[in-house]
C-alpha cells in the first residue's frame, strides 16, 4: 500500500478530515452518512473505498476502525487486529493465549485470537486470524481493564487474571507446559500475588487453586505466607484435582500425585521440561488496578 493508494476524493477527504478533526478512531455507517449528507447507497460507496485505500477497517456490520494519518500506510497490524477483534464481542475482554502474547509471558505466537465474552458470539476472520469467542461465566468475568493498542482503547486482562486464565483453560494457552511457562514469566514482572489470592476466592473453584497453588510451587515463585493461606483455603474447597488430561486416562511419564496440594499432575516431565524453578515474584508496594 502506498501513499497514491491512502490519496482521497473529496467526499472521501470531507470523512477523513472530519474523524480525524474530532479525535475518532471509530466510526459507524450512519456516522458518514451524516457527514457526506447523502444516502446510504452514496455513504457506502465512499466507504468501500476508504477500506480499498486503507483508510477504514471493517470491524463488524455497519462498525470501521478509522486509520488516521498519522498511523501510516501500514498501520494494520497484529496490535490493530486486536483493536478489530475487540470490536466483535461486546462486553468482552482479550484474554488467554492473545492476552499473555501482548504481555511478552510467551513466545507462542498462534493465528488466533481469544475474545472473552458472557455472550454467544459468531467468531470472525480478521485480516490472517480467526477470533475465537470464549463464553465466560459472569463470576469469572472480570480481571480486565482498558489498554492503549496503537490510539484505539482496547480491554485486555492483566498479568494476574490472565495467568489464572491460562491455567483454567491450558489448551487456550498452548497447553499446561505454556501455561506454567506463563504463570512463571507472569510472576517475574510485578504480579500481584494478593490479587491473584483476591480472584481465586472470586472464581471460588477448589480445583483451580490447587492448580495455581501447584504450579507456582513447580516454578518455584515466592508467595507471600497471606496470599499463600488464601489461596489454600480456595483449595480446601476440593479434596482432590487433577492437571492435565482426567487421571481415568494416566499419561505415560506422568509425574503422579502431589500431597502438597493434593493434585494428580497428569503432566510428564518433557511438557514442563526448562520451566521448573524459572519463577520469581517481585514484591510490589504500590497499588495496582
């Protein structure tokens, strides 16, 4: 794309001129109907070719990302992929495997990307990745916040509910290895140990703190002896768990049952092989969102 092709007609510059005048980074059909004073017919034809010229992106029906100026020729990106993506499933949140990429927790970089939603949403194809909808029950749906992608606010989870996430749901992540490798990257950069105790008692699930409590012990970060009692006292909300695949069907390798934490690690040695002891937490001070 070059700067010929990003050229406008008058019509198209009176849109361009007018979002970027006002600050948007969005707009709406109805919007550049209203601009152009014209039809709907007219609005969409000078709309199909700003996204020709790389001037819009198309959201979803009837919703455009605007690409100003300032951004470029080739200002869709993998970061502006999660400003299209965000715009599927509201309410929602960026989470899971897409989540711990944006924070540098891995180096898996996968075509998809995990939107998080309390509602059924049709997944989409945006630019060369498939947006996959998690439906997430509403006790588990929090831990996120706004983040700044490239101009355009986007809500992705933090550090803290994106480990836990990971760990919930390993196969989001790349698997129970991936998800380790997460939680032990996580807890190198300011995680908040108090809040990961605060969530887990919000979730209320047994099992997952057994999980959580496991693997932060297999990387061997360093929980405060309060967060640590909070968290096995989630646990002790279950006798018994499991990581990995159901123990009805035992992995070869496997590395048994943990008395600790009472959980069968149906995990071998090779899926976590260079993560154990590669945690470290960083007791911070300061109060976080």
């Amino acid at each position: 794309m070059d700067f010929i092709k990003r050229s406008l007609s008058t019509q198209e510059s009176k849109v361009v001129l007018a979002l970027t005048e006002n600050g948007s980074r969005q707009t709406t059909r109805d919007e550049i109907t209203r601009l152009l004073d014209s039809s709907a017919k007219a609005a969409d034809h000078v709309i199909h070719s700003l996204r020709r010229k790389g001037w819009l992106e198309r959201a979803s029906w009837g919703r455009y990302l605007f690409i100003p100026p300032e951004q470029g020729p080739d200002a869709i990106g993998n970061s502006n992929l999660l400003a299209l993506a965000s715009r599927i499933a509201p309410p929602y949140y960026i989470g899971f495997g897409t989540a711990a990429a944006h924070f540098g927790l891995t180096t898996q970089h996968r075509n998809v990307i995990y939107v998080v939603s309390p509602k059924q949403k049709r997944e989409r194809v945006v630019g060369d990745s498939k947006v996959r909808i998690v439906i997430q029950s509403q006790k588990k749906f929090f831990g996120f916040g706004p983040v700044d992608v490239m101009g355009y606010t986007v809500m992705l989870s933090n550090r803290e509910k994106t480990a836990i996430d990971c760990i919930d749901h390993p196969d989001l992540a790349g698997g129970v290895g991936e998800a380790a490798a997460v939680l032990a990257a996580a807890t190198r950069r300011n995680f908040d140990w108090n809040k990961a105790a605060e969530y887990l008692e919000r979730i209320h699930a047994g099992a997952l703190a057994r999980r959580v409590g496991w693997l932060a012990d297999f990387v061997k970060t360093n929980i405060p002896s309060d967060a640590r009692a909070r968290i096995e006292a989630v646990a002790s909300l279950s006798r018994k768990t499991w990581l990995g695949s159901a123990p009805t069907h035992e992995v070869p390798g496997a590395l048994g049952f943990d008395k600790t934490w009472r959980i069968f690690v149906n995990v071998t040695a090779t899926e976590l092989k260079g993560i154990a002891g590669t945690g470290h937490h960083k007791v911070i001070n300061r109060e976080t969102t």
